[in-house]
C-alpha cells in the first residue's frame, strides 16, 4: 500500500516540477538503476559513475533527494571505528590540560584572600618566584572560580576599609516613627563605629536641609577626631551638607544603591532600639520620643554589651564584684515599663 501511495505522490508531484529538475532527476534514477542491474554480489561505483554524479552535483541542486544507493547510514561503520580508535587512545593519554594539583590551588585561593587587590599576573608571579610550573591563563580560570564561591573583590575591600579606619569613621542615618495620632517622626542619628556610642540622636517631623545642619554641627564639634562619615543616597542629604562635611575635615562616603549591608553598624543600631524600645511602646510625639530615646541611650551606653565590643558596653562598663553568697542581686528597672 505505501509504494502504490508513494507513486500517486511521485505523479502528481511531476506536475509542479520543472522540466528540467524531472529529467535530471529521470537521469540519476537510471543511472542507479544501471549500477544495480550489474552481475556482482554487491554494485559497486566505477569511475564513470562518480564523474556523473559530480557534474550532477554541480546541475541539479536537489541532487541528494535522487540519491538510493549511498546514504550516511552506509559507512556507520567507519563512524563506529573511529570512536574505538578513539577510546583505545584515551586508556593511555589522558586528554586535555594537565591536571593542576591541590597544593597550587590552595596557594591560588590562600594568595587571593589575604591579598584581595592581586590579580592573575600578580599571583602568577608569586607561584613561579616558588618554583611551581603552571600558566596565567590557568591561574585566571581558578580565579574567575573563586569568585563564584567567595565574596567579591569589592565587599572584601569595603570590609578591609571598616576594620582598619574604625576608630575614626563616623555613621549616619534616618528612620521613621510613627505617633499616636498617625504621624511620621524622622529620627536622625550619628553612631560612631569604634565604640558604637551614638554621637547625636534627635527627631522631628520635618527634617529640612536647615535642621539637618544643624543637628551635623552639634553632632561633630570642632576639633573633630573622624576623618570619615558614611551615609546613603537619601535625597535630605543634599549637596550642601556633603559640602559642609568636607569643610569640616569630613569625607562623606556613600553608600552603592540598595546596599544597606554597607552601612551596617547604623542599620543594626535601627533593629535594636526598634526591638528593644519601639516595638513595646507607641511615642505621643517629638518631645516624647525625645525622652524615650534619652532614657534608651543610657542604658545603650552605659548597660547593653555587644558581641562586637568582646561582650563590652560602649561606654566600658566596670567588672563589678562578685557578691558573697549570703548577698542577693537586685534588679532596677533602666528601660521598660517601670521607666516609661
């Protein structure tokens, strides 16, 4: 049934076909034939027979929709014994690059943290100056794989720059509050990043570049001992108030878009007076957010320990001692409801 289909299709197909691509066609049909028709156990091409079917080549574009006797599936043989070739070669070379061994990887990686501003042909410099053989382009690769696993060159230098300036950078910052009757209070702050003392805490509802100022002048009186102050890209810290902050002997730092985690130790502070103060009680309005923030300060200063500080309070807090065991410890309320 499919061969008598197959023909119906041929002869309505010979209508829509050029004559000349028919009888081409018509050509290479009877040339096959005849190398068919020949009395040997397999047909084989002769040398006439290729001359044809490369001047066909050259005619006829379809020449391959003609084309019986060879197919690709016809030398899958060779196909198949190449890839044995292949596999017989690779039982004794190993292909590709040497392997880099783990001992130059762990230098890589170990060069690369300590010293985050190196590159491929600095560390390429240093691994040949130790007697070890390898190529920067490889050195490159291992690099580029690091950078995947670990912090990004940027972060590491940020990280650097807080830990070796600490004692001289300042922070600073915003935060909204809202009051019994549905207002927004900002809450404007400056904390110091060594001991993380709070060098100025104050709140209105209308913070202009005018009050902005002037909360940055009580802040760092003259003579100032930071060099730096961190802040973000919030549109109140205007032009004039970097300004200002230079003429001071200040270098405003901002902060990259939507990086809070660059500011941390001021977003910290936020989450703890919010945790510790803010969630327990609702301010009625500036000046009682004033007293709240007053009260919270001293006990931030003088009585709350930080990780960061060896378990220290930013105001370094005395070692009391101990007391005997017919004493009792007694507790006085610094925040909370008892103050409040």
């Amino acid at each position: 049934m499919v061969p008598v289909v197959r023909a119906v299709v041929a002869y309505f197909r010979a209508f829509f076909v050029t004559r000349h691509d028919l009888a081409l066609e018509i050509a290479a049909l009877r040339q096959q034939l005849a190398v068919s028709k020949r009395k040997q156990p397999r047909p084989r091409l002769r040398q006439p027979d290729r001359l044809f079917w490369i001047l066909l080549r050259k005619l006829w574009l379809h020449w391959r929709q003609a084309l019986i006797l060879v197919k690709p599936e016809t030398v899958g043989w060779h196909r198949a014994g190449f890839r044995l070739f292949c596999r017989f070669r690779s039982r004794y070379r190993l292909p590709g690059r040497p392997k880099v061994s783990l001992q130059i990887r762990e230098l890589i990686r170990c060069m690369k943290e300590d010293n985050p501003s190196w590159g491929a042909p600095r560390i390429h410099g240093e691994l040949l100056l130790l007697g070890f053989e390898i190529s920067e382009p490889t050195v490159s690769r291992y690099l580029r794989q690091l950078k995947r696993h670990y912090e990004g060159d940027e972060a590491k230098r940020w990280l650097a720059f807080l830990n070796n300036h600490r004692e001289v950078i300042a922070a600073l910052d915003f935060f909204t509050v809202p009051t019994v009757t549905f207002r927004v209070l900002y809450c404007f702050f400056v904390i110091e990043h060594g001991r993380r003392r709070i060098l100025h805490f104050h709140a209105s509802a209308h913070p202009t570049g005018e009050w902005i100022l002037q909360q940055l002048r009580e802040a760092f009186a003259l003579p100032c001992p930071y060099r730096y102050v961190i802040l973000d890209r919030d549109a109140k810290f205007s032009s004039e108030i970097l300004e200002f902050l230079r003429s001071s002997g200040i270098r405003p730092i901002r902060t990259s878009i939507r990086s809070p985690w660059q500011n941390g130790i001021a977003e910290r502070w936020v989450g703890s007076c919010r945790r510790e103060l803010l969630d327990h009680v609702i301010p009625l309005d500036e000046k009682h957010l004033q007293r709240l923030g007053r009260e919270y300060l001293a006990y931030y200063h003088d009585d709350r320990t930080h990780i960061g500080l060896a378990k220290q309070t930013p105001s370094r807090r005395s070692v009391q001692i101990r007391p005997g065991p017919s004493s009792k410890v007694e507790a006085s309320p610094r925040i909370g409801p008892g103050r409040i």
